[in-house]
C-alpha cells in the first residue's frame, strides 16, 4: 500500500493551491514531495509513537505524522557492513525507540523564547528522564559543587548541549536484558570516557568542543547497548570473560573470539536508529582504531575519544581491557612521553570520583 501524503489543495483568489507536505518549524523551508525530505536533511529516527523524525538542513528538529512515510528505510543509510548486521539482528525490532517527550524537548530548545523553567516542567514530565538530566549535569560539573534543581541543571548544561543530552539522558532509561551486564556498570564507565574526553579536549585539543567530546565519549561505546538488548546472552558471555582473571583481555578480543557482531558497527546501527548526532557516528566505528598524523598537528574528536576510551580503562584499573598499540599510538598523537602517563592518570582520577 503506497501511504505517500498527498498535498491537500485549496482555493485561493480563484486559483487551486497546493500545500506542501511539511514546512519546517525554524527555517520556512517547504517540502513539497517524498523527495525534498530526503535532500540535506539529516538524523531520522521513529519515537516511541511510531512518528518519524529529522532534522532539517537548519539542523532543526522536525516530525512527519506515523503512516506518512511508506518510503522510509531505516537500513538505507548504513554501510554495507553495518546494513547486513542490521538485516541479521533476530531481534532489531526489540530495540527502543526514543520517547516522544524527548523530541518534543528537542523541539522546544531550538525555540529562542524558550526558557529553562519551561524546559525543566516537561521534562518533570518524565520523572526517569529528569533524574538522568540532573545526573549528566552533575558528571559534568567540577569542584565539587552539587546540582539539586533540574531547572539549574538544564542552565548548566546549556541549552546547545541540552540538545543532544535528553538523548544521552533518554538511552540511559533503556533496560539492558542482561543478567551480569548491568545498564549502571556501562554507563558508569560511559560517563567517565565522556568526561575524560572533555578533560583532553580542553587540555589537548583546543578546536574540539568539550561538550561535544564529553558527549561522543559518552557513547563511544554504544553499540554495546545494542547487543545487551537484542543478544543478552551473548553480552553476559562477553562481560564475564573480561572480568574473569583466567580469561580478562578486551571487549574486542571476546567478540572474536565469539565471532560476534563487532560493537562499533552495532554502534553505527544506533546512532541510526535512535537519530544520535552525526559526529558520533565517526566516534563510535573509529575509536578502537590508532590515531593518525604527526605529534600534536591536528587533534579530531575520534583522536581524544579513542584516546579517553583506553585511559578510561586505566582510570577503573582494568589493564587487560586496554590496547597496547592503540594507547602508545596515542602517547604520541598527543605528544605524551611514556613517563608522564602517570602524572596524566593522577590529574584525571578526581574525574572517577565524580561518578
């Protein structure tokens, strides 16, 4: 059955007018077929009410009722390799979606009038999601001082970062299906790679924004959260060999070991399914791969994300988990001499107690 919306016509001065399908809501700009939706737009994704959602080439969040869209693929715009794993997941269909009330908050934080108070009502909405923002804004927060209103959170954050936070703040309601890999060990680690990854952004890379480093190393690792929800089995596996002192090795080495699908192209069917940013899409297939260029040339946010993903393991004292190669390719990405690594540990330790 062909769903595609038809464009209602009306009378104006004596003249039929089309309307177009969609306009969007920052911009004006006027879609008037299936095909100007699929032109510089950018991040689709369906809610947990079964509307479609994108983002305009303004970069504004957008929605298309559910039933209009027959000609969306999800699968359409992954690469080849993630696109099979996608076709071969028994369980894609049990994946989340993300909540209609975050898009809606997407939608309200694009708005110039909108305030923190306004934000912080909806959001209270959504108890689960307003204990998630609090507790981002206070993995964010240095020296010490405690967040308690989630009106002075969503201030903190800021409402550019706020963005793509209720994102974060949302995949932390998913339940994993596991029975060893708990959703708070994950996202324990997660948020500290994130905030060692703003750490050496603001250390190392000064053309990298700390948020968005905090944000692509929080999810650097997300694939993860696919197979613990569609192969719990397997993700329990995985979990207890690197935890267990006769076998431990890395996350990496288990799945081959298991031949399992590898966590970065499942990292890649996330960010597709659940509409993450573009940037991470990079973070997350790249950040098991060595950093590359001369010695403090240029740093990208995969450098300092790889980067904070291996001293992350060092920071929670799993060193079998850590990629030798990976970690000394980085020692001179960022120009760090072997011996100094330790005085780099201790600067970022204060950032495990914060968790």
């Amino acid at each position: 059955m062909n769903n595609t919306p038809i464009r209602r016509s009306m009378l104006k001065r004596g003249k039929a007018v089309t309307e177009p399908l969609k306009t969007c809501n920052t911009c004006g700009r006027q879609f008037e077929n299936p095909d100007d939706f699929l032109k510089e737009t950018s991040r689709w994704r369906i809610c947990d009410r079964g509307h479609l959602w994108f983002n305009c080439g303004c970069q504004s969040t957008n929605m298309i009722l559910k039933g209009k869209f027959d000609w969306y693929s999800p699968e359409k715009s992954l690469s080849d390799d993630a696109q099979s794993v996608f076709n071969k997941l028994p369980s894609i269909k049990e994946l989340p979606h993300i909540p209609h009330y975050v898009m809606q908050l997407q939608e309200l934080i694009q708005k110039d009038t909108t305030t923190s108070k306004q934000l912080a009502d909806i959001a209270k909405k959504a108890p689960l999601l307003a204990t998630n923002i609090l507790n981002i804004a206070n993995n964010q927060a240095s020296g010490g001082q405690r967040i308690e209103s989630l009106e002075h959170a969503i201030s903190y954050i800021g409402l550019n970062a706020l963005n793509e936070m209720v994102l974060v703040a949302a995949l932390n309601t998913f339940e994993f299906k596991c029975e060893k890999f708990k959703e708070n060990d994950f996202w324990e680690a997660s948020f500290l790679c994130g905030r060692i990854a703003e750490f050496l952004a603001k250390k190392f890379a000064k053309d990298v924004l700390p948020d968005e480093a905090y944000i692509a190393g929080t999810l650097a690792n997300v694939g993860k959260v696919v197979q613990a929800i569609t192969n719990p089995e397997l993700a329990d596996t995985i979990y207890k060999e690197i935890n267990n002192v006769k076998t431990l090795g890395s996350w990496v080495d288990a799945e081959a070991r298991h031949n399992a699908f590898d966590h970065c192209i499942l990292g890649e069917i996330a960010v597709m399914f659940w509409g993450l940013p573009d940037y991470i899409a990079n973070t997350v297939a790249s950040h098991h791969k060595a950093p590359q260029g001369p010695p403090k040339d240029f740093f990208t946010i995969d450098d300092v994300v790889t980067f904070a993903n291996q001293l992350a393991h060092w920071v929670l004292l799993q060193p079998a988990q850590m990629d030798d190669d990976i970690l000394e390719a980085a020692y001179e990405k960022f120009g760090i001499a072997p011996k100094e690594a330790e005085g780099l540990i201790n600067e970022l330790l204060p950032l495990k107690a914060a968790s």
